[in-house]
C-alpha cells in the first residue's frame, strides 16, 4: 500500500515545539489597518502594527477584531479535543485549568479566545479564535496529567486539532 505524503498537502501530524505556526498565514489577519482602530465587539485597540488591551484613542476608527470575526462567522482556527477516563473524573480541575490558560493568554494576546467548550458523553470539544491558544491548551493538560498529545496543523487552512487524552 503506498504512503501518501501528507506534508506535501500543507498537513503537518505529530507533535511540533518548533515555531511553524505564523500568524501571516491567518487569513483574519492579512488586512493592513491603518491605526488606531478599535474592535466593536470587545474593545480590543489596533495600535503599533497588533491587536492590544489599551484605551482607545478618540479618533480611533471602530472595527472588528480578527478574534470577533472568527466568533461571528463561527470560523475557529483552533480545536482541542479532550478524552479519556482521567478527564472524565477530573472535568472540574481540567475546565479550571483551560480557563487559566485563556485567562492567561488572552490578558497579553486580546486575539487568543476560547469560542466555546461543548460536553459530549464526557469527552470536551474546545474551539478557540487562534491556533496558539489551542497548542497552549494542549501543552498545559499534557504539562499538568502527562497523557497522550497530538497536534495536526493544516497551514493551507491555519487550522489546529489537538487531541489529549489520559
């Protein structure tokens, strides 16, 4: 049976600590603003060529955030899928612990935002707004209860599933 090469197809599988996810690749993010700009969903401020948590200047022109975008068109860029038994006894720790990581990052990256956390016959499905988001979840869990990670990045989509498991 021959082997396809996935690669060539834009799909990278295993795990990769190197940086091949660019952000240039997004396609929410390919539009030069002309600054300042503020989202008018969440108040995020385009300023010094990124997204910031700042306080608007008065003659900022309202927009919509990649991340408020990826919301509203329900377009994630990130899925975290989350199974096994160890996670079914411990849903509370592990939701805890996701909300942290966004928590953490979304105070320093306004783009990186869980878009929902849905439960199905115990397993979780987390989609987010950024594909580092979604690493970022997957390495905590991993990083906190060992386990079993996966990533599978689709650059030609900027797409990440992460699958863990324990």
């Amino acid at each position: 049976m021959k082997k396809e090469n996935l690669s060539s197809a834009g799909f990278q599988h295993g795990r990769h600590f190197g940086t091949i996810y660019d952000t240039n690749d997004d396609p929410y993010q390919r539009d030069k603003l002309s600054e300042p700009a503020v989202c008018s969903d969440c108040g995020a401020v385009y300023h010094d060529g990124r997204w910031q948590w700042i306080l608007p200047t008065a003659n900022a022109h309202k927009t919509q955030c990649p991340a408020c975008k990826r919301i509203h068109e329900k377009l994630p860029a990130g899925y975290v899928s989350i199974e096994g038994e160890f996670a079914q006894k411990h849903s509370e720790e592990v939701r805890s612990l996701i909300q942290n990581v966004e928590a953490h990052e979304k105070s320093e990256h306004p783009l990186q935002r869980i878009m929902s956390i849905e439960e199905n016959a115990g397993n979780l499905l987390i989609t987010t707004t950024d594909i580092h988001l979604a690493r970022g979840i997957g390495e905590a869990l991993h990083n906190a209860y060992k386990g079993d990670l996966n990533f599978h990045y689709n650059k030609s989509e900027y797409l990440l599933r992460v699958h863990w498991q324990r």
